[in-house]
C-alpha cells in the first residue's frame, strides 16, 4: 500500500502507484476538474506523474500561486505551438515566466510587427479553443537529441549541450509541436484561455550583445478573467503615471543621446530634486550624520583594494593617463568612505561615526537596460557609511531600520517589505564573519518585530544586506533604500581605532546604508506614485497668481513679493488671456493652488483660491492663505485632495 498524506492531515491509502491527478479524482470530481499540478513532498510535479511511495501531496489550483506561475509558464510553450504553425521556419530557444507574465525567445530572419503579434495571440486563442490535453514524456538524452535535430531547433540542442549531466528529460507534447521543459506545465489547454501577448522585442541569444538577435514575445496570463482584466488596467495607469511621459508634459527633465543614460534637469525638476537632497540631509543631521564629499574619480588601485576592480570591473568607466595610471570613475561611494575615515587617529570615543555623502556615481548599464530616471548611468545617492563597533553594530542597525520605515511615511508609503539578502557565492571574507554580519541583520529585525522576505544567496559580494521595497499607490513594487554590514572592506583597507584599553588594531565595522537608494530614481518613483501630483512641500510651484484682467497687475505682482519673501515657490501669469485658459494651463501643470484676482479681489484684499483637483476654495484673506499653504509645507506628508480645503 501507498500511503498520501494531504494537507488537513488526512490520508488516503492506494494499492499501486498513482499520480495526483487520480488522488483529485478521489477527493471529488470538482476538484480533479480544476488540478493543474501538484506539489509531493516538497517538489512541484505534473499531475500526470507517478507517486511510487508514501508521499505528502498537496494539489495545485489556479487558486494557487504556483497554479498560475505554471498557467505561465503552459502560455509561454503555448507560443511555440502557435509561432510554428504560422512560422514555420522560425526557431525556439527559452520561454521562462517572469513577473506577472512570461516571454519566449524566438529566431526570425525578420522581426515580429504588431501586425504577427495579433496573429500569434489569435491563433493561440483558437488552439486554447479545442481544448487538447499537454502530454508529458521523459525521454532518454539521445532520443531528444535526433528529436529536435530532425526539426531543425538548433537552439533546442545547444541548450542540451549546456546539460551533459541530464540523461533523460523531459518532452511536452503540444499536438504536433515539441518543447523541452523541466515543468511541470498544464494537462489541458482549457486553464489557459485568460492571457494576453503584450509586446515583442528585440534580445541578445544568452543576454550577450556579441551574440545573435532574437525576437522576445511577451504576455501575460492569470487564473481568471477578473485578474487578467485588472492586470490590463494596472498597465494602462502605468502607462498614463509613466514618469517620462509626464516629465515632459510638466517640463522637469529630459535625456538626450549626447549622454546616454544621464539627467538634464529643467528649473522645475531640479527644483524637485533639491528638495529631496535638504529633507534627506535635515533627517540626517538630526539622526546624528555628519556630512561629507569624496573624489568622483580614484586611481585604479583603490578599487582593487575594495574588490570592485574584480567583481564589478564590467559595470565601472575608466580611462588611461599619459603616465599609464588607470582611473575610474567611482561607481559606488565606499572606498572614499574608507579613505575619508583612515585620515588621522580614531578613538572608540568617536563611533559611532556616521559619515553621510550626496555622491555622484557612474555605472555603466547596456543602453537596452536604460530606463527614463529609473535605470540611469549616472545617478546622485544619498549614501552614508557607519563605522562602529562590533557591540554597536546591532543598535546602529536598528537605528537605521527604524529611520528608513519612518522617512517612507513622510512620502506616503506604509507598506514596505524587506528583503534580507544573505552570502553569495562570490564573495570576501570568512564564513565567520558572514555568520556575525546576517545575524547582527536578523537580530536587528527580530528585535524590532518586523517580518522580511529572505533571498538565500543574493547578498553583495562583501556582507549581507537588507532591501526596502515600497508599494506605490498602484500596487507597482519597487525596490528603494539598503542596510549592508560590513567587516570585510575594513580589514581590505587595513582601517582601524583605538579602543578602551589603548589598542590601536581594532576593526570597525562598516554599515553601507542608501535609504532613497538613488534621488533621481526615488524622484520617478515619487512622479509616478503621485501621477504628477506631488504633495505641496515637493512641488516645483507651490502657487500660481493669475490675474483677470491688466486692472490686477499691481495688486498681483505685490501679492507674488510677499509670498516669495516668506519662501513659498510661487509665480504669476500675468498675460492677456482669459482666465479660463490660464486655469485649464496650470491644473494641467498640477500646479496645487491657483490665486485667481479680479476687480473685487482687489477691493477686498483677498484672493480666489482654486486647487488642481478642481475645487473652489472660495476667497481669503493673504494670511488666510499663508496659513493654508504653510500647513501642507510644515506637515511635509502628503495630503491627499480630499485634505486640500
């Protein structure tokens, strides 16, 4: 007899081997309607499979995470099916499932318009249609060798180069087309029908620009229509948020290829970011920072001190002097950290020492991977090394955790996960000190009481790190701020201080923290976030005066002094033109508040006060006003419409 055990503790005993299929069909005609696979002991397998032993089972519904990772992934080879019987000479390579979708590579000798994209998606419409059962076959190595070199995949086979150790694979079987998969994959193409292909792109073969071009098909594909359809609808506010789109209409900033991968800042956008550089650097020195500035360009010794010369040569800008001396252009800001903290004797009297940097990095990032302000090549962190003792370590991290979550709520984000990212594999230092450094991390974390994510092996290459990713208010995640402690760049730079009892070798320990990660990035996020609509302390204008007619300049102009000298960002429109179109121009420009003067305006000392949002404040007074505007500025949390009256 086998024995499954199921999730509620039940069991249910058979007398031959079974699959998990069979073990739905037990528990109710329902249930194995609705199986997509299932999970035994511990492994995700097809439902087909077969369980020879005891096994603890738990089956696999679209309900599931996993039952729409493999939906798909099912979508992906789905592709294949339908770009062979269309292209027939087209050749597959990989089809993996990415983050709320999935993309096959594919080899064209022309390019995929918009125009085969539709046709793609039709005809994988009308295969989903009939409904054929996806059958599963593990196949010893030489049979899918002759297999997939009859047609013609020389993708296929390469890839079976790169697995000399696999003797027996799997084959999925769709009707007439053939993919190769570890799966496990749908058992009909029925759970398939909520998809849509998104876009086609163009992608190196293995990711290497030295290699061939192939065409990359995206999609996505949900469990049901209603998570499909809302999907769609988070896309299309994505794209009406995007910050390049919206960047240009409100005149913050543009790229040019002149500098690939770099900011122009405009007036407004700058302005924008200033204001994030003087939060950050007020919260700092309140926390106890000092600030400081290093070279943005260091001899090439330096980084092979720190290791980046090693493990991050491929990312860094570099150039050659007459003299033969190598610089580089920093990409990260810890080096000069280290050197600022060598310069003169350190006392244990002196940690813990937070040193805090606005530093301009440079990395290099292939063009295809740039990205408006959130993938850039060269960006502004708000960077801060700690140096302190080993006792101290645990507080300092808390401290910083709990100055992190506390700075995202001023921005409007409450709900942020943390990651804990522990040793890779290429790494420096001890399995010691590693063990010290992800257990000062999860202390930290323990101790405060807050729940985090860990990713085994995603840790930069000298010390553990935690990652704060934000929830926007569109549901969108994006990864912000890090917290990496350190002890294996002190010991590189032989960097020490002198501790109670007078000795002068003891190491510090080097906490790495960026809370906004990058301001030009964090500004993209905050556009996006706020779809234009930034909390008034961050908008560019704070304020618009427009007057009705010539008969209100003065009046305007006196009002627009005496905001400015009390530090309010506030302009006038001044021109001929009717007061409707001047309020139309400026809540397109998401300007918070319009002061509208006329003739009685003027009278009565006061002002028509408009929002963005449409709403009519009704007149007030200028101190009326002041105090109005100074307490969305004196909050500086966001405030949403509904707070603007």
């Amino acid at each position: 007899m086998i024995s499954i055990t199921l999730p509620d503790g039940s069991k249910r005993d058979v007398s031959s081997p079974t699959t998990v299929h069979d073990i739905a069909k037990m528990i109710g005609p329902g249930l194995a309607k609705a199986t997509i696979a299932g999970e035994v002991n511990g492994s995700l397998c097809d439902a087909s499979d077969l369980i020879e032993q005891d096994a603890y089972v738990r089956i696999i519904t679209a309900k599931d995470n996993e039952g729409v990772e493999i939906i798909r992934h099912s979508c992906s080879h789905l592709i294949g099916h339908a770009v062979k019987q269309l292209f027939p000479e087209a050749k597959m390579v990989i089809g993996p499932v990415i983050e709320d979708g999935f993309y096959y590579d594919i080899s064209t000798t022309t390019p995929f318009s918009s125009e085969d994209l539709l046709k793609i998606e039709d005809r994988m419409k009308e295969l989903i249609s009939t409904e054929y059962d996806v059958i599963k076959r593990m196949v010893r190595r030489e049979k899918v060798i002759e297999e997939f070199t009859v047609r013609g995949e020389d993708y296929k086979l390469r890839l079976i180069e790169d697995m000399p150790e696999e003797q027996e694979m799997g084959l999925y079987y769709h009707e007439e087309y053939l993919d190769m998969c570890r799966g496990p994959h749908v058992p009909n193409t029925r759970f398939l029908k909520n998809f849509k292909l998104t876009k086609v792109s163009g992608a190196y073969w293995r990711g290497d620009s030295k290699n061939e071009m192939l065409q990359r098909v995206y999609g996505t594909a949900w469990a049901d229509k209603k998570g499909l359809q809302a999907y769609l609808k988070r896309v299309e506010e994505s794209e009406k948020r995007d910050h390049r789109r919206l960047g240009r209409k409100l005149d913050l900033f543009h790229f040019s290829d002149e500098a690939p991968g770099s900011v122009f800042w405009h007036p407004k956008g700058w302005t924008l970011f200033l204001e994030l550089l003087d939060y950050m650097r007020g919260r700092q020195r309140a926390a106890g920072y000092v600030e400081v500035n290093t070279p943005d360009v260091m001899d090439r010794g330096l980084w092979e001190t720190s290791g980046h010369w090693f493990n991050y040569r491929e990312h860094m800008f570099s150039t050659q002097t007459e003299d033969n001396r190598i610089f580089a252009l920093k990409p990260m800001n810890c080096p000069g950290s280290v050197s600022m903290f060598a310069q003169g004797l350190k006392s244990y009297r002196d940690l813990p020492l937070r040193m805090a940097e606005f530093g301009k990095v440079h990395r290099y990032e292939p063009s295809g991977a740039l990205h408006g302000l959130m993938r850039v090549r060269h960006f502004t962190q708000d960077d801060a090394h700690i140096y302190c003792t080993e006792e101290q370590m645990e507080q300092e991290c808390i401290d910083v955790v709990a100055l992190v979550l506390d700075i995202y709520k001023d921005f409007g984000f409450e709900d942020v996960v943390i990651k804990l990212s522990t040793r890779p594999e290429k790494r420096i230092g001890s399995d010691q000190i590693w063990d010290k450094l992800e257990g000062a991390l999860t202390n930290a974390l323990d101790m405060m009481e807050l729940e985090y994510v860990l990713f085994p092996g995603e840790g930069a290459f000298y010390g553990p790190k935690l990652e704060f990713v934000l929830r926007d208010a569109i549901g969108r995640d994006w990864q912000c701020g890090t917290l990496q402690v350190d002890m294996n760049l002190p010991e590189r730079f032989d960097i020490t201080y002198v501790d109670e009892r007078g000795n002068r070798d003891k190491r510090p320990v080097m906490l790495h923290r960026a809370l906004f990660g990058s301001l030009e990035r964090f500004a993209g996020i905050l556009i996006e976030n706020y779809s234009g609509d930034l909390p008034v302390w961050l908008s560019p204008v704070q304020a618009i005066l427009c007057n009705i007619s010539a008969g209100q300049e003065e009046y305007t102009a006196g009002l627009l002094e005496m905001l400015a000298k009390q530090g309010f960002r506030v302009e006038a429109d001044l021109r001929n033109e009717k007061i409707g179109l001047k309020i139309r121009e400026h809540t397109i420009q998401r300007v918070p508040f319009m002061l509208v003067v006329g003739a009685k305006e003027v009278e009565d000392y006061k002002v028509s006060v408009r929002t963005r949002y449409g709403d009519d404040l009704g007149t007030m007074t200028k101190a009326e006003f002041v105090s109005l505007l100074e307490k969305h500025i004196k909050a500086k949390r966001w405030i949403n419409s509904n707070d603007e009256s």
